[in-house]
C-alpha cells in the first residue's frame, strides 16, 4: 500500500489504511469470483478468508467472523512530530516496547 501511494505522490493516513484492506479484499474476491458474483457468494468468499495479509495484519473470518482481526493485529503507535511519521510503542497484541 505504501508503495502504490507513493508513485502517486501520497502518504498513508488513517482514512486510506482504513478502506485499503476491505477494497483488496473485494478485489480479490472478484479475482476468483468473477465480476457476476452474487452477494451470497462474496459472503461466502470472506466468511472463508483465513492467512490473507492486509496492512491491518493477518486476516481470519473463522477465527473472528465479521471482523477477520483479531487482538494479534493490535498495535499501539503515538506520533513523532519530528519523523513526520507514527511510530510504534506496542508490539503486535498491545503489549508494551522494551525502553530504549
């Protein structure tokens, strides 16, 4: 994702990292589906999703239906004004980073 927003000269904020994983999602649904896929059939398709990696993390709709996340993809981040940038405090699962 970061690399396809910046040949388009743009950053990632939390609105485009927000709608990125559920467009690729449908996109590769279609991909398999076909572009005629019923709705019942792209439910079908997501409830099944296990291993799919977004920049959310790993996705698993058995393991968590509705949300395909679980708390194994939460990550803490506080910003850093001086990187221009997020920067993380927590390792994946919230736990906190040693202290530096």
């Amino acid at each position: 994702m970061t690399s396809e927003m910046a040949a388009l000269g743009a950053k990632p904020d939390m609105v485009s990292i927000a709608a990125w994983d559920p467009a690729m999602l449908i996109v590769s649904a279609l991909r398999k589906l076909g572009t005629n896929a019923s709705a019942a059939q792209l439910r079908e398709y997501l409830d099944n999703v296990r291993g799919w990696v977004g920049v959310n993390g790993p996705y698993d709709f058995r393991a968590m239906p509705q949300r395909g996340l679980t708390e194994n993809s939460l990550l803490v981040v506080r910003w850093d004004a001086a990187r221009n940038a997020a920067v993380a405090v927590s390792t994946f699962g919230g736990s906190a980073l040693p202290a530096k």
